[in-house]
C-alpha cells in the first residue's frame, strides 16, 4: 500500500506504526469506518478508535459524526502545514513560559542556589569536554553573551567564515554592549570577505603574518571571555563535526595565566589586517 521508505518519513513526523499504518489505509480510501481501516491496515479493532483520535488531533483525520462514525483522511500538504502551525504555537507558548519564568522568584532562587554552589567547586572541576561541533556552537555563544570586556578568538580559515554564518549575531550583541573582540586567523581569499564583514564588530589580525617569526604558527581554535572562561578546540579541520571535542574550562588559572598570554604573544606580532 505505500513504501517503507515513506513509512519511516512519517515516523519522524512523529507518527507511531499503528498511526502509520492507518492514516496510509485513509488515504486509499478517502474517507471509511474504523472497522473498515482496521481491517485494511491490519490493526487491532481495539485500538482503532485511540489511535484514530489521536491522528485526527496531530491533524491527520477528521471525524464525522455519523452513523457510524467514519473518518476522513485530510491532505498530506494541509497535514503537514497544521504540524508546522501547532508546533510554532508550542514553541511560542514555550518560550513565553521560560521568559515569565526568568523573571520569577523562583528563578532568582535558582540563581543564588548556582552562585553558592560554584563558590565551593575547584577550579578543576569547572572543566569539560565538548562532543560535536553543536555542543562547541553552544558554549561558545554562552561565553559572548556573558562576556563584559573582552573575547578573544583564534580561529582557522573555515573557522573564520563560522563566525559570520553562525555566530554574527552574538558577536554583535557583545560589540554593541561595549566588548572589546579580537580575532587571529589565518586569512585568504576563500575567507577574506568574512573577515571583512567582521571587521565591523572587530579587531582582525593575520596568522599568516607570523609565519617568518613563528615557523609553526597554532592554526586551531581558541576562545577567551574576559580571561576566566576558555575553550580550546583538540580536533582537526578534517574531523566530522559530530565527532569535533573540545575543552571548556571556567578556570581562570588556566584561561588568565596561560590561554590568555598565548593570545596576547600571538597578537602583539600578528600584523593588522589591511581591508577594503
């Protein structure tokens, strides 16, 4: 009656196998009874009616209310846009709730309760490791929101171009409230109009222009937040991005003596970057 291949591309719709199998027995029928579509699509008459109501509200099916009752299969296109619709009314409804929830007490409570569990935790414990390029993403973005005067970035070619496709936004955030952002990376003409859009937000200096002092110059990633927070990415640009790992630490020992003066040796000779 219908493909395998289509069945798992109504699974990931969020379809279980019985709602599946009915909802594909509807469609070749327009419009029948549950017995009907039971019978067709070789589900228990038992279960029929829960798994039929529940497609008509995920907005697959539309119950008449006759004698008997039948269904109604309802265009895959229409079903489609209802998902689409219900889910940006839950992500809105979601999203009011978490920022009425950021203005409770409550919140302010949690708040205290983090503050005075982070007061006790060493320095070695604010350490981990980041799985996935995502998981790099969200940190990342996390340390620029939080950032009050500088961020600091190395960066690779591609790296670079990362910035301005994912995270121009939260660069400029930290630009408008008055962070100071410095960026090495090593530029060429594959990347040069990034850096030249984000030479509104910052500060950019050439790797390449450390070559005939530093034979081996550090082509990684690397991000400091007001020299307490950093992240040090431990995988090469070959590597697939859900299997990128990176460091994180909160230790300023770490971010301030060491991460932040290999920043500070690597820009006080970098050359400023000459841009249109």
């Amino acid at each position: 009656m219908i493909s395998r291949k289509t069945m798992d591309a109504l699974k990931m719709l969020g379809l279980n196998l019985y709602e599946r199998k009915l909802y594909a027995a509807l469609l070749a029928r327009g419009a029948a009874t549950a017995g009907e579509l039971a019978e067709m699509a070789n589900v228990p008459r038992s279960r029929t009616y829960d798994v039929l109501e529940s497609l008509a509200e995920k907005g697959f099916v539309i119950i008449q209310h006759s004698k008997p009752i039948k269904y109604v299969a309802v265009d895959p296109e229409e079903a489609l846009e209802r998902i689409k619709a219900r889910l940006h009314e839950d992500l809105r409804e979601m999203v009011s709730r978490i920022e009425e929830f950021k203005s409770s007490d409550a919140f302010v409570e949690l708040k205290n309760l983090y503050s005075q569990g982070v007061s006790l935790v060493e320095p070695a414990d604010l350490t981990g490791s980041l799985k996935g390029r995502y998981a790099l993403y969200q940190r990342f973005e996390n340390m620029a929101k939080s950032a009050e005067k500088t961020l600091d970035i190395i960066t690779t070619e591609e790296g670079l171009k990362e910035l301005v496709n994912v995270h121009s936004g939260v660069l400029q955030r930290a630009a408008d409230n008055g962070v100071r952002i410095r960026i090495l990376a090593p530029i060429t003409e594959t990347n040069r109009r990034a850096a030249e859009i984000l030479k509104n937000v910052a500060e950019i200096k050439d790797l390449n222009s450390l070559h005939d002092r530093i034979p081996k110059v550090p082509y990684a990633k690397m991000f400091l937040a007001d020299g307490k927070e950093a992240i040090v990415t431990l995988s090469g640009e070959d590597t697939h991005p859900s299997q990128e790992v990176s460091l994180w630490t909160g230790s300023e020992h770490f971010a301030s003596n060491f991460a932040h003066s290999v920043f500070e040796i690597l820009w006080n000779q970098a050359e400023e970057l000459e841009l249109e």
